[in-house]
C-alpha cells in the first residue's frame, strides 16, 4: 500500500450525500434559483467538468500512451498479467483533478 494512503480516504462522507450517493446539496441549491439563473449554473458547471477533463489529460502522463510508459507490468494469476500505473502518475493526475477526496490521500 502506499505511504500517501490514508484510511481517512476510505472513511470520508460528503455530508450533502444521501444515502444513495447523491449531492443533494447541489439540488437543494438549484431549486432556489430560477430558471434562468440555472441554466447558466448548469451551463457554468457543464464548462468546469470538460475543463478538468482537458486539464487531467493534459497532466504529466497525458493519454493513455503516456500512462503506459511509466507503468508497470505485474502478474495477479497465472496467465493474467495488468498493467499498473506508477506512483508518481497517480498522485500527479490526483494533484491536476483536486478533489477533496483526493487531497486526504495526497502527501
């Protein structure tokens, strides 16, 4: 396991989250507004998400062709060989991404 890992990670809760997995903070928030105001929320957020799509593959490894350069191959099962992603893209695509879940488990 490695060091960066903590079982705080495995322990977060959102506290918007229902017991479903669902923010309903964001929905709680959306109802309050009107139509117009959100649709440009929607929009706004709609932006956010390929932006830190574009951002998380323009990270050190990039695609998946730089991904696999750094990776290793490792045998789980006799004949089943995967290939794992170093450390240090892991932790770099967690820093590109920022998530609260991912700066509990950063160094």
């Amino acid at each position: 396991m490695p060091t960066a890992y903590t079982c705080l990670v495995d322990a977060w809760k959102n506290p918007n989250e229902d017991e479903r997995g669902v923010d309903v903070g964001q929905i709680r928030d959306l109802l309050q507004m009107s139509i117009a105001e959100r649709a440009h929320e929607m929009v706004r957020v709609a932006n956010l998400m390929a932006k830190a799509r574009e951002t998380a593959l323009r990270g050190r490894a990039g695609d998946y062709a730089g991904w696999k350069t750094s990776a290793t191959s490792e045998l789980i099962d006799e004949g089943l060989v995967v290939s794992v992603a170093s450390l240090d893209d892991i932790i770099d695509s967690k820093q590109t991404v920022n998530r609260p879940k991912d700066q509990l488990s950063l160094p």
